[in-house]
C-alpha cells in the first residue's frame, strides 16, 4: 500500500513540476516526442501543466502585429524609374498556428515576395506624381486588396498596406540637378561679365578724366576753382561798412 501511495505521489508531483508557459502575445502548440504536431490544438497565454512536457516540446509563435517594410524601384505610369516604399502590418493567425508552423516553409520569404508582387502590379498604374499628391489612397487599397486575398494562404492576417515614401523619378532629379547646376554656372558667369564691365568702365573714366585734366585752360579752370573757393573762407579787414559786405573778402591788387 504505501509503494502505492509514494508513485502516486511521485505522479502527482512530475505532473505540478511538468509544466511550460505561454507569454501574453504568444500561442503555441505542442510537439510531441515523436514530432507529430496536433495542429488544431493551440495554446492560450498562460500555464499548463501535465506529466507530457515531461518528453514534448511548447513551440510558441509570436501573434502580435508585426511590420515589414520594403523599398523598390519600378518604372511608373511614364516609364520613369520611381523608388517606392512599402509598410505592411499583419500578424499569423493566431487561431491557425499550428498550420502556419506544418505548411507554411520560409513564410519571411514568401512574405516578401508576395508584397514586391503586389506592389510591382499597382504601383506602374501611377505616375510618381500622382502617388505622392492625388491618388496614394486609391493605391493603397489596391494593394490591400491583393494582400487581403494572399496572406491567409500563409495562415497570416492582413493589417493594414501603406506606401510611405516616393522619390523624384531619377530622369526628373537628375533634370533637375543638372538645370541647378547651369543656372549657378550662368550666375557666376554673368556676375563675372558685370564684374569685368565695372571694371572696363572705371579704367575708361580715368583715363577720360586724366585726358580732360591735362588740358592747358582745364588746368587754369582748376586753379580758379582753388582761388575762389580761398576767397569765400577769407574774412574782410572792413567790417560791416564794407562797401561789398563783412562777407566779402579782399580782391587781390587793390588797397
């Protein structure tokens, strides 16, 4: 009686010791010893017992909403290369991860291959423009459409699609760079003309006014300048009575 007592107590306490987890944003399932998987059982969060996970393995499976992003190049609406980028959330199924883990071989590749596949169907449809100012949404749920219809082949549950970036097409930046860079080009080149007439100008004004200057009677015109500019700072010895005023200076010869 007592040894069966002690491996009754033994059971019992293999199976409260025999125990695996599942973490809040996880499901799992349960491969046995001999690697059968009962796909249509899943585990909830939580902890589970039983003398089984003594020999069998919890494989969990994260079902939280995860996020892919990619980038490509495609030719748009006018055949000009375009890069785009692509955001997609999704998530397995939770319900059907015991068929995500049996059927599904490289689900990150397969992933990856069905958004490029889809992007690479609606994105042509669009001029670069229009994905970036008037017709983003309409694409957007194009995509979602695809993706709505191809993610539960892979046990995975569609999100949400979003094309988050578009770049110039390389034809229109490289246009552009290069009219940037002729426009600068023809500013130095016409700041350089103005320049060289300043230039040309100032050398020919002194030159005209060295002309001018050297002149015989220009010269005697200077010198009267000089003169009567003398005579309006000189102060007259007559005062006020001063038949020509106190303002009036001496007129050179006379007395």
């Amino acid at each position: 009686m007592k040894k069966i007592i002690f491996f009754l107590m033994m059971v019992v306490a293999a199976t409260i010791t025999s125990c695996t987890s599942v973490d809040s944003k996880e499901r799992g399932i349960c491969k046995e010893w001999g690697g059968e998987v009962d796909v249509n059982k899943v585990y909830e969060p939580g902890m589970h017992t039983g003398v089984n996970w003594l020999w069998d393995d919890m494989v969990t499976f994260d079902v939280s909403q995860q996020t892919l992003v990619e980038k490509y190049e495609f030719n748009d609406k006018n055949n000009m290369g375009t890069g785009v980028e692509v955001s997609l959330d999704y998530s397995i199924d939770p319900k059907k991860v015991g068929y995500y883990y049996t059927k599904v071989t490289n689900p990150e590749v397969k992933l990856t291959k069905t958004l490029k596949s889809a992007a690479k169907e609606v994105i042509p449809q669009y001029t670069a423009s229009e994905l970036n100012l008037t017709k983003r949404q309409e694409a957007e749920q194009k995509l979602a459409a695809i993706l709505e219809k191809e993610l539960p082949g892979f046990y995975m549950l569609f999100d949400r699609v979003q094309i988050t970036d578009v770049d110039i097409p390389k034809a229109i930046a490289e246009a552009a760079e290069a009219t940037a860079k002729q426009a600068e080009l023809n500013k130095l080149a016409e700041s350089k003309v103005t320049q060289a007439k300043n230039n040309l100008d100032a050398a020919k004004y002194d030159a005209e006014a060295k002309a001018i200057l050297s002149k015989p009677e220009m010269l005697a015109l200077k010198k009267l300048e000089v003169e009567m500019e003398w005579a309006k700072k000189a102060t007259s010895p007559y005062g006020n009575n001063n038949v020509f005023g106190s303002e009036t200076a001496i007129v050179r010869g006379l007395k």
